[in-house]
C-alpha cells in the first residue's frame, strides 16, 4: 500500500476546506464528516500525485512528528476513507485535468 | 451523530465566523406550470447567462460555501442546466436540486443521478390528482411527480417530498406522508403561504385559518418535519441569531440580486455590477441583517413564548415591512405550539 497513489473520489463527495478543517459530504452513503486538522492536511495530499509513503513524509514534517506516529496517522486514516468509499488506490499517478 | 446535528455544529461554526457555509440559487424564474399559490414574480429583465452563472458559482467556491440549493422557477426549463449543474460538481458543491418533477424522465432521472446530487426535493401536495393539478394547473402532473419520484429512487438518490399545506389540500398530507414512506423518501410540509415577490397577497387567501393551523400542528406525523437546518426559513433560532440568513447564507436570484434569503428580499446588490464577496462583506443592508439579534427586538425579547417561536425577520419584512416588528401569524403559531406543549407536559 506504501507505494500506491491515493486520489479523492470526487464523485461520490462534496467538500470544503473551512477554516483549515476540511467538511465532507459523502453523498453516496449520505453521511457528513468534519476533520481534524491532522486529517485536513492528510486530505490536501490525496490529489494522486503522491503516494503514501510521500504522505507519511509530508505529514512527519509537517507536524513535527516521528516517522512512526506519522504512518500509524495515515494508514488509519487512509483505511477509514477507504472503508467510506471516499478514495482510489492506484499503482500510477493520476492524470492531471 | 446524525448528519443534521453534525451539520448544526458546522453551520455554528461557520456562523460564528460569518462563512457563506449555503446558498440557495434560483437559476430562472421560468415554469413549465403555474401553481395558484406560487411566489414567483418574473421581471422583464434578462436572466444571468450560462458563463455568469459559472462564475458566480466560482466565486461561492472561493468563499467556501459547500451546500448549493439549486431552485426556480423550474430548474429543468433551463437548456444548460445539466452543464451548470456538472460544472457546480467539479467545484465539490453539495447540491440540492428542487423540481417539480414534470421533466424528469428515464433520461433525465440518469442524469440527475450521475450528479450525485445530496438531495432532490419533490412538490406534491396530494396524492387525488384533482387536488395536485388543480394547484399545478396541470392535468396529469400528479402522474408525472409521482413517476419522477419513483425514477429517482430507483437510481439511489436521495428524496425529499415538500408539501405547502394549504386549503385546497388540508386533509391529503397524511396520504402523502405515506407515499414518501412507500418511496422511502424524507418528508416535509410548510403551512406558511408567502406573498409573491413583488408584494402581491394573493397566495394568501389559500392559507389555512388559525382553527386549522391549530389542528395541523397537534398532529405528532409534523412534529418533526418542520424544520431544515440547511434552510434558514425552516430552522428554530439559536443563540440570539434568528436564521442563518446573512451569517452563513444567502439568496441569489436569476437576474444576479442577492439577498438574505429567498423570503426575505432585501436587495443587497448585484453580481453583475458586483463581486460576491463584496456585497456579502461590505453590503450595508446585508451589514445590518446579519447584526439582528432577538435580545434587540423590541417585542420578541420580552417575550414569553420565545421558545416556541419561529420567528422570521423576512416574513416580517413582507407582512409588516420591517423585521423589527414580529408578523401577526408568526405569534399566533407561536402561541399555538406554546399551548400544545403546554398540554403535553402538564
Ligand atoms: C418555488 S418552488 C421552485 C421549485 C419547483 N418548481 C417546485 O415547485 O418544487 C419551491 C417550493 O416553494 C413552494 N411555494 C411556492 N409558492 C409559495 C408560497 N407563496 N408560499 C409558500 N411556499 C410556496 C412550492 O410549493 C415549492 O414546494
Ligand atoms: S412548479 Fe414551482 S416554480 Fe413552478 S409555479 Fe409551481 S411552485 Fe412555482
Ligand atoms: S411570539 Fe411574536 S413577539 Fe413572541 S417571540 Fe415570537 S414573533 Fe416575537
């Protein structure tokens, strides 16, 4: 999974960053979701043009965090998301619009 | 936490900080009927065009509104509207479609449905044809809304059925209650007729009398049904704020005139002389709303039955030109509730 490219499947949400925490939609399963700002800035990174390890290293610097912490953080998250249906796995990156 | 208490708590948030969380826009004030009660007043003014309409919604984007309520007139009358509506979706809205139906076919229903719109709000007022196309003014509009209704289930959308209780249709809510419970539809009624936009009171004479009102409202199938979080006019105050109107959203009309909200027309400038975020931001009229706290009217904050109330400064406006001054019907349902909660608990 470390090495997979993570993308946001705009489809299925609506979202807004406010306020530096994000505010989702998910308008398949009909539920309302708000981030924490950890989770926020997890969520700015899922464009699929980094993968997961990139993230992890992201957010370790970010927060000034220890490598561990930060992967523990994301797989969590990520792995809640993709439980939610809300992102896309992907051996390459995505093409840009 | 429910979605609507999830929602509650961002819309505070966002009220606390004045963000433009919803904004309802009517896309035209054309309609393919003409519905005896309707408010809708159309101006000899162009409406704004395809490319002002996308910028106006990039504009909502940048300043963070999430929930976009979509409305008319018809929505489906507009040729574009499907390219306005994809285009709203690229932006991440969160969109609320209201129709009355009568377009909506198998075509349609799919293309509503790759929108993945949050919700689709149906008008149905009764389930006796005679009653729906009597309101409509339509013969076989009922089919057709009911037929729209089953369409958009079918695909796994989300449906709400809205019903104006009125005197033609008093007594035909419970069987539409039903029907939105055959289709697993959300259901909400409204009981407070308008004046149209330009002042006209004649949708007012199929308001229902107080006698009536008092019976709908003991009746336990709408105690949950009134109010709408995402629609100021629907919602309870909180805080001391009457609505959201002018904190966290705002009304947008087809010819570009914004105001607080869809009942309540303040002219607060428009979006082809001026930027969103100006009139919002620096509107004196918008300004002055969005400091209205109950605590400073006069009446209301003396009042007892404030916890019963719904009051509204745009009804207020209409019926009495100035929000200051509490609307004689918005009292007297709020002494009805009063009363019935009264007999409740005692
Ligand atoms: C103006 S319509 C626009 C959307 C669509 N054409 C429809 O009929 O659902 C939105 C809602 O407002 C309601 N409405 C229209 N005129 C009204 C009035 N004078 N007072 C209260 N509600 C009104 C309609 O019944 C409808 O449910
Ligand atoms: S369908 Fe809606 S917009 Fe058209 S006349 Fe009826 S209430 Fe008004
Ligand atoms: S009942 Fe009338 S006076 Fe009392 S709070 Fe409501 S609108 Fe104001």
């Amino acid at each position: 999974m470390m090495n997979k490219y993570i993308s946001i499947k705009k489809n299925n949400i609506a979202y807004r960053i406010i306020n530096g925490e994000v505010v989702i939609v998910n308008l398949k399963k009909s539920t309302f979701h708000t981030l924490n700002p950890v989770a926020t800035f997890i969520w700015e990174q899922l464009d699929g043009q980094a993968t997961l390890s990139d993230i992890v290293e992201r957010l370790s610097q970010e927060f000034e965090i220890d490598r561990e912490t930060s992967e523990n953080d994301c797989v969590d998250f990520i792995n809640d998301l993709l439980n939610k249906d809300m992102i896309t796995l992907s051996s390459h990156p995505l093409e840009k619009s | 936490m429910s979605k609507e208490s999830l929602f509650n708590i961002v819309n505070d948030k966002a009220i606390a900080k004045r963000i433009l969380l919803s904004c309802h826009f009517d896309l035209t004030y054309n309609c393919n009927t003409n519905c005896v009660h309707c408010y809708v007043k159309k101006e000899e003014r162009d409406e704004l065009k395809t490319s002002e309409i996308k910028d106006i919604m990039d504009q909502l984007a940048a300043m963070d509104t999430l929930f976009l309520i979509l409305s008319g007139g018809e929505v489906l009358t507009r040729k574009d509207f499907f390219e306005i509506a994809e285009y709203a979706r690229k932006l991440n809205f969160a969109l609320r479609i209201m129709t009355n139906g009568l377009l909506v076919d198998e075509k349609v229903a799919d293309k509503l449905a790759a929108l993945n719109p949050d919700l689709i709000n149906l008008s149905i007022y009764s389930t006796n044809p005679e009653v729906h196309d009597g309101i409509t003014g339509v013969p076989g509009s009922l089919e057709k809304v009911i037929n729209a209704a089953e369409l958009i289930r079918e695909r796994g959308l989300e449906l709400r059925i809205n019903t104006v209780i009125m005197k033609q249709n008093l007594n035909d809510y419970p069987q539409v209650h039903e029907l939105a419970q055959i289709l697993g539809a959300d259901f909400k009624v409204d009981f407070q007729v308008t004046p149209k936009f330009d002042g006209d009171r004649s949708p007012l004479q199929f308001q229902i009398s107080s006698n009536e009102l008092q019976e709908v409202l003991a009746d336990p199938l709408l105690e949950l049904t009134l109010d709408d979080p995402i629609e100021p006019h629907l919602k309870r105050f909180a805080n001391d704020i009457p609505c959201s109107a002018a904190h966290s959203f705002l009304y947008i009309s087809p010819y570009g005139d914004v105001s607080p909200c869809v009942q309540f027309k303040v002219p607060c400038g428009n979006l082809k002389e001026k930027s969103l975020e100006e009139i919002w931001y620096h509107s004196p009229q918008m300004l002055d709303i969005s400091s209205l706290r109950i605590s400073k009217l006069p009446a209301c904050s003396q009042c007892e039955l404030i916890d019963d109330c719904r009051y509204c400064p745009g009804i207020s406006y209409i019926e009495e030109g100035d929000v200051m001054i509490p609307a004689r019907r918005t009292c007297q349902e709020a002494l009805l509730l009063n009363q019935l909660r009264g007999e409740e608990n005692g």
